[in-house]
C-alpha cells in the first residue's frame, strides 16, 4: 500500500493529510508556515509538527510515505521550492513536489478540468485553466502591493478606515475591536503597532471585523462589502483572459474569509454574476490540502505509468 501526504502551507495555518490511494487516514492542522511571512524557522516547525501529527493519527512513520505535494505561497519559485523541499526531506523520504498554493486549490475545485477558483486567506489571488489547459492569474503579488480582499487587505483598510472616522469625530465602535483583536490599550498604541516594521498580523482583525458587520457596524460592513468586489475583480480578469464572454465557466472560492464572511462570498457572488451571468459558482469553499492529496496520489500513478 502507498501512502500519499498533502500538505497546504499558509499565511494563517498549515493543513496536512495523509492517505493512501483512495482514502484518507489522517489530519493536522499546525502554524502558518508561509515563508515569506514568517520565516524559515517558523515554517519548519509548522511544518514539521502537522507531518508527525498526520502521520500518528494515520498510525503511520513518516518514512513510509511514497510521495508528498506542497501548496505553499511562492512554490513555483525554485528558491522557494528549493527551501521548502528541504524542510519536508528532514522528516520525509519519498518524492516531494512543491506547487503553488493556487495550483492545489485549483485541483480541488476542478481537478484536472478548466475552471477558475479565487483564493481570499491571508493573502489572495484568482487562478484559472482553460480547455487548452492554458493557465492565467491575477493579483497574490504580496501584501505590500496586492492581495486585494484578502484577510490583510481586510484588516488594513478597516484600521484606516477607523482612523478617518476618528479625524471626523465620528467615535467609531470598531475602534475598540481593533485594539483588543491587537491586545492594546490605546489608540495611540495602535497606531504604532499599526505602522511598526515589520508591520503587524492585519490578518489577526478579520474575527473582528466579521462580528462588527454581522452587528451592523458600517465601517466594517464596508470593508467586507469592498473585499467582495474586489475579489470578483480578480475573477473577471482571469475570466476574460481565458474564456471570453465566460459561457459555463466554473468558478470556486477559497480560503478563510470566503469560508467565514458571508457578507464577502455575496458580493463577490453578484458582482460576478452581473457581468457574467452564466457563469457556474460553487457555493462550496474548497479546502485545498485536498488538492495536493490528490496531486500526491496522481504524480504517483504517473510515475508508474
């Protein structure tokens, strides 16, 4: 029996699964183990410690495993890869692949099929495979530049946004939220962590921000309101690159705010639909540690012909 691990390697958390061919045997969760973000260090314990979690839930070494895929942030950067494929040969000894994390979560929505998935974690971005299997992105250029209505697009334009309504004495409720999200006392301490180098976990706000909208907060109902049309932005862009007028096009979504902010997946799902109407969105937000599962399983099966 082969054993298959796959593994997505995030901003906010690192997902990890094992299995064999057709089932699975075991889950972790760990920390973020995104490099960029967090750093080597960091990411080798996260990953590490969901490699043996996984694999003692699945009662199994990690020397028995035959083949793991990688989704991580970067992955199809061989400086990254070369990083990542390092850590993982400490525990594991079979074939390691390292992909991007939108590759993976692209497998998980449509296999080896055409289609589109739009990822809002920490980070985002829209990826898409046409019939041809051409491919296209749009946006996950980092946080400082892009990741538009991602969690830390999020938490950053909720903490400018707070800061504006301050300047308008308006007394916004939302600023409470934010200081005690970032474990402060007051606003003045907020705004030096909000500008600190390196800047802080805008991420970390997105809890907050959801309950603020679900209690009516303005500020916060906005932002999300913007997340959403702004992912459906990155949608339309791939879609026109790779399907024209988008005919049947499937489309799936990804991540922790479109699995935790209805608000966004609404917006996202009628800005989307007024420009495309006859498009196929998934209501379901597809795990992508699913999809390098079963990439693991399917470099396998190539392997052996």
């Amino acid at each position: 029996m082969s054993l298959f691990v796959g593994i997505d390697g995030g901003g906010s958390k690192t997902a990890c699964l094992v299995g064999d061919e057709s089932s699975l045997l075991g889950t972790a969760v760990a920390g973020p183990s995104n490099l960029v973000r967090v750093g080597e260090p960091t990411a080798r314990e996260a990953l590490h410690t969901a490699i043996r979690q996984a694999c003692a839930h699945a009662m199994v070494n990690t020397s028995e495993i035959s083949r793991t895929c990688i989704g991580i942030a970067g992955g199809a950067r061989e400086e990254t890869a070369g990083v990542v494929r390092k850590i993982l040969s400490e525990l594991l000894s079979g074939e390691i692949e390292v992909v991007g994390d939108m590759v993976i979560a692209m497998e998980a929505a449509a296999g080896s099929g055409p289609g589109v998935v739009v990822i809002a974690g920490t980070g985002s971005i829209a990826y898409g495979r046409n019939e041809a299997g051409r491919t296209a992105r749009a946006g996950g250029w980092g946080f400082a530049i892009s990741d538009e209505g991602s969690a830390h697009w999020i938490g950053r334009a909720v903490v400018a946004a707070v800061m504006r309504a301050h300047d308008e004495n308006q007394g916004p409720a939302l600023l409470e939220d934010v200081m005690k999200a970032w474990r402060v006392n007051t606003r003045e301490q907020m705004i030096l962590c909000a500008n600190a180098s390196p800047p802080p976990d805008f991420a970390e706000l997105l809890p907050a921000v959801i309950s603020a909208a679900d209690s009516k907060d303005p500020i916060a109902h906005d932002v999300l309101a913007q997340a959403g049309a702004e992912l459906a932005g990155l949608a339309k862009i791939v879609i026109a690159r790779l399907f024209g007028e988008g005919q049947g096009v499937p489309v799936a979504t990804s991540g922790g705010v479109f699995r935790n902010a209805a608000l966004v997946r609404r917006i996202f799902y009628n800005n989307l639909r007024l420009q495309y109407p006859n498009i196929k969105v998934s209501e379901n937000v597809v795990d992508p540690v699913e999809g390098a599962l079963e990439l693991a399983r399917r470099g396998a099966r190539a392997a052996t012909g």
